[in-house]
C-alpha cells in the first residue's frame, strides 16, 4: 500500500523526519519542556512548552502552560500564552485559551480563540528613516 502512497503520504513522511520530540496519545507529563528541534504533541502537558523550532499541537493534544516557539501548528488545546516569533496557524479543531504573539496568524474556520492577539513586527527588519541615517552619519 506504501508503494502507492500519493504525494499527501511522502510530505507526512518526510514532515515526521523533522520532527525531533513525539510526546504521544495517552501520555501525561506534568514539568516544562525545552528542545532545541521540533516538538509533535498529542497526549497532554502541563507545563511549559519551548521549542527552538516548530510546535505541532495535534487534535488529541492538551497544553496547561505557554507555549514559545518559531512556528506553531496548533489543532488541539492550549491553556496559556502562545507565542511565536514567525507564523501561529490554528486549525480547525484548534482551541486556544489565552494570549496569541506571532509575526503572522492563520485560523481556520471553526477554530476558537479565547484571548486577545498582538501582531509584532521582526526585530532585525528595522528601517532606516532618512533622518537616522543624516544623524549617523554626522
């Protein structure tokens, strides 16, 4: 049957490669984690949850804590801030209960946010005004 996966089938494949922490359906940890790859989660945590990469929150998946991380991909629940420094989409079945940060936001239809969300621009795409420039260059 894997012989005649489709292209759907190849990207899951390779999406699943990447991602370097699985915390699995029915598992519970209560504590912080931190990973310096990404980080898949469809059992539950209760803590804080960091990740240098990408935060993929399945739609078994419960979050009792913020969450900080480049990417976030978001299809179960959080219970706290999320915030990410590149791009939060909320899919269909994702519920978010709190604060959302992110540089840019995607929600599908029918997923629900309970909080309020704040659009940051990327700190090192700073523009120089023309006035800066004269003052610096005095």
């Amino acid at each position: 049957m894997a012989m005649f996966a489709g292209k759907d089938s190849k990207k899951e494949v390779e999406n699943l490669t990447q991602i370097s922490t699985i915390i699995g359906k029915g598992t519970i940890i209560s504590g912080d984690i931190e990973s310096s790859g990404n980080i898949r989660i469809e059992g539950k945590v209760i803590g804080n949850v960091k990740a240098k990469s990408k935060v993929v929150l399945g739609d078994s998946g419960i979050i009792e804590g913020n969450v900080h991380a480049v990417n976030a991909e978001i299809a179960g629940e959080i219970k706290g801030i999320l915030e990410a420094s590149e791009m939060v989409v909320v899919k269909q079945t994702g519920h978010v209960n709190g604060d959302i940060i992110t540089q840019k936001l995607t929600v599908d239809s029918g997923a629900t946010i309970n909080g309020s969300t704040k659009m940051v621009v990327p700190k090192e795409s700073h523009v120089v005004s023309p006035k800066e420039n004269s003052a610096k260059a005095a």
